[in-house]
C-alpha cells in the first residue's frame, strides 16, 4: 500500500508500484492540463510515466483559475 | 503602428485584463473578447480531485493559443510561495516563461510585500522568467526591480479591487520617467476615466480585473475600458495643451464680430 499527500488530503492507493501517470489515471484527470508538484519539486510532464512515488510523498497538483 | 512590447513580446493591446469574479466562463470570455487584451492573468490552484471530471475549464473558453497567458502568483505571501507556484505555471503552460509576480503583504489590503518581492524577482529573473512585477508605487522599489531584470513594472494605483482609482499619479509620474521598461498601472483602477489617465501620464498599460469584472454590465466595462484605454494613450501621444493658470485664450476670433468697432 502506498500512503500519499495530495493537495492537503492523505490518500491511500493499494497498488504496491504507483507511478506519476497510474497516479493521474486513478484519480480521474487524464487528459486535464495539469503541472505536478512532488515534495517541492516540478515533475516533467514527460516524466510521468517513469517517477515512482513512495510512501509519504507530497504531492501538489494544479490547473489554471480565473484570477486577476 | 504602436505596439506594447514587453520582454521579446509585441502586442497591439495595452489592456490587459484577469479573468477572476465573472458570472461564468461564458461572461468572462464575452468581456475579455470586448476588452480587446491579448494578455490574460490566470491564478494557479489545486486541481479538483474527485468531482466532475467533464467540467469545463477556464481553458476551454480561453484557448493558450489564443491568448498570452500570464500566469500569477495572487494569494502568496512569501518568495517561496511565489517561486513554486511559478515553476508549477511554467510546466502547466508548456515552458511559457511570462509571469506577473506579487507578493502580497496582509490579506486585508492586499498591499505588496516588496522585500519579498524583490527576493522573488532576483530569483525568478535567473532562472529565466520573464517577470512582470505587481509592486507598491514606490519610485525605489520599482526601479530596484527593474534593475533587477524585470521586463515590467506595475505599480499599483490604489488597493487591489478597491475601484479607488490612481490615488499617487505624482508617484506614477516619477517611476514612468525613471523607468527603461514598460510601466504598466495594475490594480485599483475603477472606471473608464481612470484608465485614461493612467494612459495621459505614460504608462505602457493597464492591468484590471475587478473594474470590469465587477461592473453592472462587464462587457459593456470592457468595451469601455478599451476606449479609454486608446484614447488615453493617443492623448499621451498628443502631448496635452499647456495648462494656463487664471488665464483664458479665446478659441474663435476676436475680430470680426457683429458688434465691432
């Protein structure tokens, strides 16, 4: 099992290998103009496939909003 | 023809416009469209996990393609913060390095927090942005942060949303003539005339969101704002006529009147 904090929330995941991109597919935002964050550093979106993530990561995922 | 130009950037609009505040998506694409900007803040959040994955988004209505987007960091209070956030900016938007940076100070007035805006600049200039900078209407600051590389400076005219309008144009005045890059008022403008005379004292541009955003009718805000955006810089152009102090000049004629002598 592998525990994740993910934009504030912990979340579980009970694959024992979890990828960026297992991650982005799991949660449903395939296709969504995203950038990630894993503990304070930018994941290339060309890196998805191949960053693992581990237990305890922190992860910031982010889109763009209306803002002025 | 006369363009704004802004790091390697060459835009014939001098408005440019946030995307915050409006009705819907729908709203914010019909007054951005009657704007005429070519330039577009966006704010970067967390994404929505778990909800409605169908829909829309504020990119669906504004296509990248279409649009320079401008990427800011509203909401942070520390250098860090800022620099994280436009790192995230430049891989969500595929390496586009134009930013507006602001630090802000105190969540009641919004009011810039300039020294860690300055350490935000010096960071993201070498790190190759090309930052446009929120900033106090402070003549020294604004020129340390243009010394610093930043391709703009936008000092603010009154608070943040205010509406309050160019409450220091003598300041303005100070950082536009000392300035080598385009000065652009963000933020407090709250009508048409206000736009203008940000334009007649020399600022490059204006960045607004609330003026329109918030009016009755935005798009027609929008539509205005333009105006007075253009008529505001033609005037600048122009060079006013000087002021004469408890004189009056007559524009018709003096001689020649039916009762002349």
């Amino acid at each position: 099992m592998i525990q994740l904090t993910i934009n504030g929330k912990t979340r579980e995941f009970s694959q024992t290998q979890l990828t960026v991109a297992d991650l982005v597919t799991q949660l449903g935002l395939t296709g969504k103009r995203l950038a990630i964050e894993c503990n304070g550093e930018i994941v290339p979106r060309s890196t998805f496939g191949e960053v693992q993530l581990h237990t305890g990561d922190k992860l910031e995922i982010v889109g763009a909003v209306g803002g002025g | 023809m006369d363009t704004l130009h802004i790091a390697s950037r060459t835009f014939s609009s001098r408005l440019l416009v946030g995307t915050g505040k409006y009705k819907d998506f729908q709203q914010t694409r019909e007054a951005i469209d009657a704007s005429g900007a070519q330039i577009v803040t966006v704010a970067i959040r967390r994404t929505n996990i778990g909800q409605n994955a169908g829909e829309p988004s504020l990119l669906d209505f504004l296509p990248p393609e279409e649009f320079t987007y401008l990427p800011n960091t509203a909401g942070c209070y520390s250098a860090e913060e800022a620099i994280r956030t436009l790192r995230l900016a430049r891989e969500l938007l595929d390496g586009h390095n134009l930013v507006k940076l602001e630090v802000l100070g105190d969540p009641n007035t919004l009011y810039p927090n300039v020294v860690e805006t300055v350490k935000a600049a010096e960071i993201l200039v070498k790190d190759g942005f090309d930052v446009m900078v929120y900033t106090s209407d402070d003549p020294i600051i604004a020129k340390q942060l243009e010394e610093i590389g930043c391709c703009a400076v936008m000092p603010l005219a009154s608070l943040i949303g205010s509406g309050m309008g160019i409450l220091n144009p003598w300041n303005l005045q100070i950082i536009i003539e000392n300035a080598k890059v385009p000065v652009l008022v963000d933020a407090g403008v709250g009508t048409a005339s206000d736009a203008a005379i940000a334009m007649e004292l020399g600022c490059a541009g204006i960045l607004m969101n609330t003026a329109i955003a918030g009016a009755q009718n935005p798009v027609l805000m929008a539509s205005a704002m333009k105006k007075a955006v253009e008529a505001g810089r033609e005037a600048y152009l122009a060079g006013r006529m000087a002021k004469k102090l408890y004189s009056a000049s007559p524009s018709s004629p003096t001689s020649g009147l039916i009762t002349g002598k």
